[in-house]
C-alpha cells in the first residue's frame, strides 16, 4: 500500500508523543511506517520539513472565537487554546518553536488575530508585533511547562516549600516568603496571569483599548 503524506505526518505525531523530539528520527519513522527511509523523501525532503508539516497538523483542531468577543477577549482565548494545542503532544512547542510557517492552518489562526487587532484600530505593524509577542509567550512558556513536566512529577514541592521556609529564610527571605505559593501554584493560572498582564499592555496601545 502506498504511503500518504498524510499517513506520514500522523504517524510521526504519534510517534512523538512515544519517544520525544530527540527520539523522533527519519529512519524510525521509516520503521514505524513498514517502508525504506529514502521513501519518506518523496514526501518531506528533510526533517525540518517534516516538523513543520507537523507544526501545522498540531493547529488542525484549534477552535476560534467567535468574533462577537471584544478584540481582548478573543485574543486571550485563542491563546489559551494555542497552549492547548501545543500541549495534547510531548514536545509540542519544540516542534512548533523556530518554524516560520505559511500553512493553512497558520494563516487561518493569524489572519483572524490580525483581522481582531485592525478591526480594535491597531496599525499593522502594532498587530503584527502584538501577535508575534503573545506567540513568543506562548511557546516559551510551554517549552518550559512541558521540559519541566518530568522533573517536577519526582520533587515533593510542599516539602521543599516548607525546607526553603525553615531553613534558609535568614539566607533568602524573599524565596522563603513565597515558597509556599510556588508549591500550591497552578500552570495554567500562570499562564492567564502573563497572558492578562500583556493583553493589559496591548489595551495602551490599541485606540479600542
């Protein structure tokens, strides 16, 4: 049976998310498929063209907004959702991070921000910088969210917590005072705490804002 690009791309998603970025190679792809590696040739000439085609299969599922929402509104939920796609795989944002994609689905998500910005009276170079910014923020968050993911499931954070704060408040008073927040704290509240906070700068420049 013949391969299908298609095949190739949601063959190597899920082979992602078994063995990681690093252990994602053309030729165990090639394996994972039951064809030679040059075969794959045909349809990506390199790995890079791969992961780009896998960056915007990541996007397939991402639901807009609706476009009632304020300009502001809109644009925290489609980042939330953004994050979302990128974290349903392991290494998701690495995959995503460093592409320079011009893709449907790309264009179909960025179309629609820039459109939002405009419409609020963002000039294009605002909204272009605005939609890059709350990108970068996105991705190297996640990056870090999803690199740390297995380290923290073995680290007793409460406890540590509690060590930082009775052991070294003399040393590091600040850290000791808000250790315990740290331990109790949430991404994903994290992430809306950013997201709030760049959205809150977007609103001083933007003549809607």
């Amino acid at each position: 049976m013949k391969v299908q690009r298609r095949d190739v791309i949601d063959t190597a998603l899920a082979l992602l998310d078994e063995v990681g970025l690093e252990g994602l190679t053309m030729r165990r792809l090639a394996q994972a498929l039951g064809i030679q590696a040059p075969s794959l040739y045909w349809h990506f000439p390199n790995k890079q063209a791969l992961l780009d085609a896998m960056a915007d299969a990541m996007l397939d599922g991402v639901a807009l907004p609706d476009d009632a929402l304020p300009w502001d509104a809109w644009l925290r939920a489609a980042l939330i959702e953004f994050r979302r796609a990128l974290k349903a795989r392991r290494d998701g944002a690495r995959v995503f991070a460093g592409t320079f994609l011009v893709t449907e689905n790309v264009l179909r998500i960025g179309d629609r921000a820039v459109g939002r910005l405009l419409a609020a009276g963002a000039d294009e170079r605002t909204a272009v910088r605005a939609l890059f910014t709350l990108q970068y923020f996105a991705l190297g968050f996640t990056i870090e969210e999803q690199a740390a993911a297995p380290a923290s499931e073995s680290v007793d954070l409460s406890a540590l917590a509690q060590r930082i704060t009775q052991d070294q408040t003399a040393r590091y008073p600040y850290g000791a005072a808000v250790a315990t927040v740290l331990a109790s704290d949430d991404d994903g509240e994290r992430f809306r705490f950013g997201l709030d906070r760049l959205i809150d700068g977007l609103r001083a420049v933007i003549p809607a804002g």
